[in-house]
C-alpha cells in the first residue's frame, strides 16, 4: 500500500504542478488495434486531440469507442498502437499513474464516503494534507454546485447529483486528460441537457483535454469541438458538428448523424447523379459504389415540397417544431421521407394532400448502394 | 449433537426481531402474522418445554463444573482464529476471482463446495498430512480445519456482497484517482464488501460454537464437545447446558450482528441480518427498508 500511494505521489506533484499553469495536454491515438476473441473491437483508430479539446467518439455499441477510452485510462492494453499524452508513449504506465480523471457510465461513487471524501479521495491518494484537501475538495464541490451535500453519502444524492460529484471528483486531482464514458447516460432528459452544458462550461473554463464517448448524437454534436463517428473500430470521420452534418464523409456518418431520407436514383458512374428527376453533384465518397440504381441519402432540409395535382408523393403526417414543419411524405414506389419546411408554408400540407418532391440543387447528397 | 442442533436453531431466531420491528412499522397482513407464529412456536415450544425441564437451579451448576470455562475459552479461541484466517484468506482470493478470473467463479463455488460434501474424517486425514509438525497436537490445527469448513458459506456470502455492488467500476474508479491495488482493496473494496464480511463472520462463527465431530475426532474438548461427554450425566443439568449454549451462541451472533449493523446503517447500508446479503441487493437501495 505504501509503495503504491507513494509512487502515486511521487507523479502527481508535477502533474498539479502542470495542470495548475490550466493547459491541458495533446493526446494522440496511433493506430490503437485491439481483439476480444474473433472481434476487432479496435481497427487502428487514429485521433489527434488538440490541448484543451473536446473531442467526442460517437457511434453505435460496439463500435469500439468505449474501448479506445479504457485504452487510453489504462484499463485496457492494445495489442499494437500507441497513445502519447504530451508527447509521451503512456502505453506502459499503469491506469493508476496516469493521471486521467474519469467519469464512468454508472455510477462509481465511493459508497462508504461522502461527497467531500469522494471527491478528496484522489488528492489523499496523492498524499496532500487533510485540511488542504478538504479545503480543494469543498471548493470543487462548490464548482458543480453542491457545496450544500459536501456531507451527504451517493445514496442520499440523486443520479444528477452523483455524476456531478464524480465530475468534481475526477477534476480534483486537475487530471491531464479528462475522459467522460457515457457520464450522461444514466440520467432523465432534463438532467442530461443540464449536465452537458455544466461539464462544457466546465472543461472550456479548465482547459483540460477530454475524451468523450457517446452513442447519444445530438449530445456528441451539442458538446464536442470536433466529433469521430466510429464503426467497426475504426473512424469514419472526425470533423466539427456542423461538418459532419453538413459535409458527411460517408454514408453511415450521413445516416447516423441528424436524420437522413433514402431516395433511389440513378449512378451515372461520375460525379453525379440523377434523383427525382434532377441531376445533382454527389460527395466524393462513391469509389465503393457502382454505377446503376443507388439510393441517394439527402437531409429533410435538402428536399422541397409543393402542394400540387397528381404530384409524385402523398402527405402521411407532419410533426410541428416550431419555425420548421417536419413533413412525411410517402413517394411512389413506396418511399417514404421527410421534408422540413417552414411551418407557415406547410400549413396546407395536410394529410392525404397530394405533393411534389424535388431535390434542393443546393443540397447535399450522398449516393449508397442499395441494401 | 444437541449442540449443533442448538446452533442452528439460534441461526434462524436471529432475524426475529428484525421481522418485529418490520411489523411494527407496517402493517402486516393477517397470514404473515399466523405463520410467524407458528414458525415462533416451532421454535419456542421445544425451548420453554427444556428451560422448565431443566429449571433455573441447573444452569448455576453448569457453569460450576469441571472444565466448563476452559471448554468455553477453546471454542471462542477457535471461532476468532477461523475467523480471521477465513477473512484474510477469503477477501483477497473472492474479489481477485471476481474481478480477474470471472470465468473461475464457477469452478471456485465447485471447489468451495468440497469440504461439505468430502467426510470430516477425510479432511482431518488430508490436513494432518500437509499441516507442518509445530501445529499438530494443538488446538490451532483444528482452528485451520475450521477455516475449511467454513470456506463454504464464507465464498458464498462474499460472492454475493460483490454481486451486490459494482466493484469494477468502483476499483476503476480507484485506480484512475492514483491508488494502487493494495489501496483500493483497502479503502474501497473492503467497506463496501462490510456487510458480506460480517455475514460471512456469523457463519463461521456459528460454525465454530456448533462443531462437533472434527473436535472429538481430533480429540479437544471444545464447547459442544464437553457438552456431549457431560449430557451423560445427569438430565436437567445437561439440558440446561445445551441452552446455555443456544443462548450463548445467539448472543453473541446478535453481538456482531448489532455491531456491524450500527456502523453500516450510518453510512446507508442495509440492516446486517444473518441472511440478508443475498437477497438485499445492493446495500445502499435499502435503506430504511429492513425487508
């Protein structure tokens, strides 16, 4: 025990040290493999994460993001690639050492301590003295705004209150690199929107580096500087929200981010393609597909829709959002989109009116193969 | 034998009064009433019909005759030594399998079954061929075959208090703060596992007080022992010595049940019952709820 929390002291006196100047540190995955059995959780995933960066892994379970996260804590080894914090290989030191604050999907409070203990416990495990401790701890507590609980056990907290204290708890040591997994998950709607926006304010204020993993898009998109969509182990891309949702490099970021119609339409084989009786320029991600029948991927926003006699679609229902309409229409040949327009406008648009669907030229589109 | 049965029979009379005062805070319905008292009858009646058997004067001469204190101190002596030795030994190995091994969890329930099924004849044999000569011929060697056969309620009441809680986020949780695994199985994984430990305490305990054959095999004159050789003697007086060990026992049990329900209540735990760790579920979903 005394070698162990000894050693932890030893590291920890340069890392406050470095933390306290409030940069945090770059951290760089370099092609992180990893296999459970038959599985390759992990494809060599490569990220580079800015000082002070909030970079998000989105994507769906099993998509290998939780992975890339306990590899980078130190939970898990890969079994080949390198993850440098400051320039540093950490790949051998011990998740213990490697001072990363994290906030875990469940709850991980410490049953048997109080708020304040939680939170100080990081700082005990360094060595600091009790009244300085207490004195760091309470002052944390009082960041996430529960100076009043400093007493009270996980129990007696709510599941927001708790994840708040395993955030203080996880900043008190004023980790290098700040991992989040899931930390939101768990919690109800309101809860969550709140949270997220205390640990941005929070992590911008503190400038710590931070990981964050999510299945929940709209929570990636709304919190991240950039975002990594990842399937099969490996990054599909990693660019800004308004990138991804505006220029997604491929079909399945297309598909997984905001929500996304499939038109069928017609490859040429070049740049374009025709859908719904236009021609539009497709995204550069058509290498896999061949040419022919292909199903064309455009956002609700990138469609029009106008009422008209024997159009090439019916209305099956709208859904009111306030200044946009988000209207359903099922085309012929049994294709069913959305198409957002202005409310005002899309009040004529009743069930069972007969439309016109057309593509926006200015839009997006993407083409994937047919399933 | 009257001794064993007795312990057990104080076993199940330790959660009566936590049924108590689970009926008087709600109300119950009318069945759960009659077959508390039925069961309380089952139990009571035998008792109430030995204590008149024996009347108060038996039980001050019990405690007067030959080898009664020695017999008693060697019995407590035992259940502290296979107490502690089961915990140091069982704790560690518990949550290492739990956590590391998770696929050994079924072959260790398989190997902890053992020492019930294997004879005591054969676990006696088998320990005097491996224990170092300096033990044998002493009662500490019996205290090691208690830790044998105690191994088997002990695995179990901690595998259940490790079910009860997430320890693996929890040791995560520890390890990224900067401790150890010494630490962390000292600060986190031990208070929480508190109520298995003290379930996993009476067991053995109350395995201790109540063993009869290792004893008189190996030839020691502990509690349950000396009771035996002495009921030979006379009738009254020997009943009276059978209920002083039920009593015996059952205070004590109640001892270190109320103990460590105190210190874990404060910290939000559930009430420490002899047979609540695997059913409670997790500790801190139960408060104020002693059922």
């Amino acid at each position: 025990m005394t070698t162990n929390t000894a050693a932890g002291a030893h590291t920890s006196g340069g890392a406050l040290g470095a933390a306290g100047s409030g940069a945090g540190a770059p951290v760089v995955l370099r092609s992180l493999s990893r296999s459970f059995g038959a599985v390759r959780a992990l494809d060599g995933l490569t990220l580079d994460i800015a000082p002070g960066e909030l970079v998000a892994l989105l994507g769906p379970s099993g998509c290998g993001k939780t992975t890339a996260l306990r590899i980078v804590a130190g939970f898990e080894a890969a079994d080949s690639g390198t993850v440098t914090v400051d320039g540093k290989d950490v790949s051998p030191v011990p998740a213990a050492r490697r001072d990363m604050g994290m906030v875990f999907q469940s709850y991980s409070l410490f049953p048997n301590m109080t708020a304040l203990d939680n939170v100080g416990f990081g700082l005990r495990m360094r060595k600091q003295r009790a009244a300085e401790r207490g004195k760091r701890a309470a002052a944390l507590l009082d960041m996430v705004g529960l100076s009043a609980q400093a007493r009270q056990y996980p129990h007696q907290l709510s599941g927001g209150q708790q994840q708040r204290v395993a955030l203080a708890r996880a900043l008190a040591i004023e980790p290098r690199v700040l991992l989040l997994d899931e930390p939101l998950s768990a919690l109800d709607a309101k809860v969550r929107l709140q949270l997220r926006e205390q640990i941005r304010g929070l992590q911008q204020r503190l400038g710590t580096t931070t990981l964050f993993v999510t299945h929940d898009q709209e929570e990636a998109l709304s919190m991240a500087d950039r975002v990594g969509v990842m399937k099969e182990g490996r990054l599909e891309q990693v660019a800004t929200p308004g990138e991804l949702y505006s220029r997604p490099a491929t079909a399945f970021v297309a598909e997984f981010v905001g929500t996304m119609n499939r038109v069928p339409g017609d490859y040429s084989g070049g740049d374009e393609v025709t859908v719904l009786g236009i021609v539009a320029p497709v995204q550069p991600d058509h290498a896999l597909v061949p040419a022919g029948a292909v199903d064309v991927l455009v956002r609700p926003e990138g469609l029009t829709i106008e009422a008209v006699p024997n159009g090439n679609g019916i209305v099956t229902d709208r859904t009111f959002l306030g200044s946009l309409t988000r209207v359903s229409v099922l085309l012929s040949g049994d294709v069913a989109v959305k198409v957002d327009k202005s409310s005002p406008a899309a009040a004529n648009l009743i069930p069972g009116t007969s439309v016109q669907v057309a593509v926006d030229p200015a839009a997006t589109v993407l083409i994937a193969a047919r399933p | 034998m009257a001794a064993i049965a007795s312990t057990e029979q104080s076993g199940t009379s330790v959660p009566a009064p936590a049924a108590g005062a689970a009926a008087r805070r709600r109300s119950l319905p009318v069945w759960r009433w009659a077959i508390l008292l039925i069961a309380a009858a089952y139990f009571l009646i035998p008792l109430y019909a030995a204590l008149k058997f024996a009347g108060f004067k038996a039980f001050t001469q019990v405690v007067g005759y030959q080898d009664f204190g020695s017999a008693f101190a060697l019995s407590l002596r035992l259940a502290v030594i296979a107490t502690v030795l089961t915990l140091v030994l069982m704790v560690p190995t518990t949550v290492y399998v739990y956590l590391r091994l998770p696929r050994m969890r079924r072959v260790m329930e398989a190997i902890t079954i053992l020492p019930i099924v294997i004879p005591p004849i054969v676990l006696i044999i088998g320990v005097l061929k491996v224990a170092p000569g300096s033990l044998l011929g002493t009662p500490n060697l019996l205290g090691l075959e208690y830790v044998i056969l105690a191994m088997p309620f002990a695995y179990r009441s901690l595998d259940a208090g490790l079910r009860s809680f997430d320890v693996k986020t929890l040791v995560e949780a520890s390890n990224s703060l900067g401790a150890g695994w010494p630490t962390t199985l000292w600060r986190v994984v031990i208070p929480n596992l508190r109520t298995a430990m003290l379930s996993a305490t009476v067991l053995t305990v109350a395995l201790v007080l109540g063993e009869y054959t290792m004893a008189s095999l190996d030839n020691f004159q502990t509690f349950p022992v000396w009771i035996v050789n002495f009921e030979q003697n006379s009738g009254p007086v020997s009943v009276a010595a059978s209920l002083l060990a039920l009593f015996v026992t059952w205070i004590l049990l109640m001892l270190i049940v109320t103990v460590g329900s105190r210190s874990s209540r404060r910290r939000g735990f559930g009430q420490v019952t002899l047979f609540s760790v695997g059913a409670g579920g997790a500790g801190h979903t139960t408060v104020g709820e002693p059922e």
